[in-house]
C-alpha cells in the first residue's frame, strides 16, 4: 500500500480526509508544517497533503524545506486550502507544489489526483 503523509491542523478535515483513505492508503499525519518537514524525511511518503495554513512554519514554507531536502525532493505534494485567493495556485507551484486543490474537497477530483500522482 502506498503511503500519505496529511499535514493538517484542523481536527475536522483531519478526520475527513482519514476517512477518505484509511482503507486505500497508509496514512501518516503531521498537524503542523514543522511535524510535516519532520515526518516527510523519517517516512518517505508516497504522496504529501499539504495545508498551506499551518502553525508553527505554513505550508508554503514546509514545501520549500521538503522540496530544498534532496531525500525528500521527489515526493509530491497536493497542497489543500480553504483560503483560495486569485494567483494562489501559481505561488503553490512556485513553492514546490506538484498540484492544488481547494478546501471543501472534492472526493471526485482528489481521488483522480491521488491516481495521478501515484500511478
């Protein structure tokens, strides 16, 4: 079974996205972008789910270090936000980003994302 690291600080979408997955994945979570830099390098997960509202460092930051680390640099990364703003996908990319969805997931396109990225 492939393996997916979620770096969520919300317990709901925590739980959304556990549900999701828990029978298809092995699941790995962070609830902070620091535990996300952390648990990428000690699991190298198949596939990242990446908040970008993160406390202790954001999203955006926590993909710089993963994608900065030459271990880790391979692994893509979804980025997931509730604070879609015009021009946020380009700077998701920019950050290290492989894709971008927005917060309520959409289960459809998550899941052809997930087969995307993992085939």
């Amino acid at each position: 079974m492939k393996t997916i690291l979620i770096v969520e600080d919300v317990e709901l979408n925590r739980d959304l996205l556990t549900q999701l997955l828990e029978d298809d994945y092995v699941l790995v979570i962070a609830v902070d972008g620091e535990a996300g830099v952390a648990m990428a390098a000690s699991n190298t997960p198949d596939l990242i789910l990446m908040d970008l509202s993160l406390p202790v460092i954001d999203g955006w930051e926590a993909t710089r270090r993963i994608k900065a680390n030459p271990a880790t640099a391979g692994i893509p990364i979804i980025a997931i936000t509730a604070n879609a703003m015009s021009g946020d996908e380009d700077k998701a990319k920019a950050a290290g980003c492989d894709d971008f969805m927005t917060k309520p997931v959409d289960e459809d396109l998550l899941f052809a994302k997930l087969h995307h990225w993992l085939a």
